[in-house]
C-alpha cells in the first residue's frame, strides 16, 4: 500500500513537467499546453498549436464597446455553425479572473469540438480558445482552458486538483441510470469510431 502511494506521489510530482508554459508578453497573458506537438502560428493575435489529438487555436479580441454579454455566446454559436458542428450546445468552465462563455459539440468527423470565450475581469482583452480534440482528452483540454492567466509573472494558472480517497469499507456506489445510458452512447461510438479506422464504414 505504501509503495502504490509513494508511486503516485511520484507520477504526481511529474506531471507538471509535461506541461509547456507559454507567454504573450504583450498582454502580460500566460497558459499552459501539453508538452510535444508543434506550434502552426505565432502572431501579435493568433497562436495555433497541433498535437496528434489535438489541435488549440487562440485568437485575442477586444472587449464589445457596448458591453453587450450575449456577444460571447452567439460568436461561439456562429463559429460552431461555420464548423458544421452538431449537438451543440452551452457548457461551463470556471477560469479564474474571467467571465467564461463555452460550448461545445460534435465535429463532422467524430471529434469533439470545445470553443470558449474568456473575457478578463481586469482588462479590455477578450481570449477565444477553440479545441477541436479526440473523444477521451476532455480533461486535458480543460486544463488548457483553465491555465490561462493574466500577469506580468509568467505564471500560468495551474490548478491544485483534488484527489478522493475511497475508504475501505466504502461500497461502490451504482451509477445513475443517465450514467449508464451515457456510458452506452460512448461505447456504441466508440465502436463507430473503431470501424471508420479500419476502413469498414465510409462516410458519404
């Protein structure tokens, strides 16, 4: 029991090396990204990096001179549509310092598509992250969006997570009926994605 704690003890200790931590110095904003990959563009407005799962988009605004909330939605919304994305539909990601606006679906190929709007409480800037990931990164990718910071420290905004610890004498307890159906929808699409692989279903 020791060692299996001492183990993960060490693998947490790991992790935060696994991590790239990059700056845009010109508006003092920060975030972190799985470490690998390879950076697409670099502008004065627009990053975009690929993983071989994933692919991360950045693009900075300003804030609406009007100060019409709805904004942040509907862009995500109108962006969504643009991506032929499906099942769209509102999310929520707290990311410290900002007022998030987030939705997500399902992209025409089968992978997940995730687009917020973080909107800095301390200033005019307006930072819209989209992801488009595969089925099973969900956690990573909301890593990402939660790392972004605003601060001339080049500090990122790394989470301290929360590990439950089950009692021994604790009884598994069943999963909801939504669970299970959940469960089956992403088994039957998992199984999908399988054959589109392997070339026995085409997509018209």
């Amino acid at each position: 029991m020791k060692k299996t704690i001492l183990v993960l003890l060490l693998l947490a200790l790991a992790l935060p090396s696994l991590a790239l931590d990059l700056t845009w110095s010109k508006y003092n904003l920060n975030f972190s990204v799985p470490d690998g990959g390879f950076e697409m563009m670099s502008t004065s407005t627009h990053y975009e990096r690929q993983w071989e799962d994933m692919l991360l988009t950045v693009h900075l605004y300003t804030k609406d001179p009007e100060g019409k909330k709805e904004i942040y939605t509907t862009t995500l919304e109108r962006k969504a549509a643009d991506f032929n994305m499906y099942e769209v539909k509102k999310t929520k990601i707290k990311v410290k310092n900002f007022d998030t606006y987030a939705v997500e679906g399902i992209m025409p190929d089968g992978t997940r598509g995730l687009l917020v709007n973080l909107v800095s409480k301390k200033s005019e800037l307006v930072v819209q992250v989209v992801v488009n990931y595969l089925f099973g990164n969900r956690e990573m990718v909301e890593d990402v969006v939660k790392s972004f910071a605003e601060n001339p420290d080049r500090k990122p905004n790394h989470e301290t997570k929360k590990q439950k610890i089950k009692k021994p004498d604790q009884k598994d307890a069943k999963p909801s009926k939504q669970e299970l159906e959940e469960q089956k929808r992403l088994e039957k699409e998992q199984k999908y994605q399988e054959k589109r692989r392997k070339g026995e279903i085409f997509d018209a």
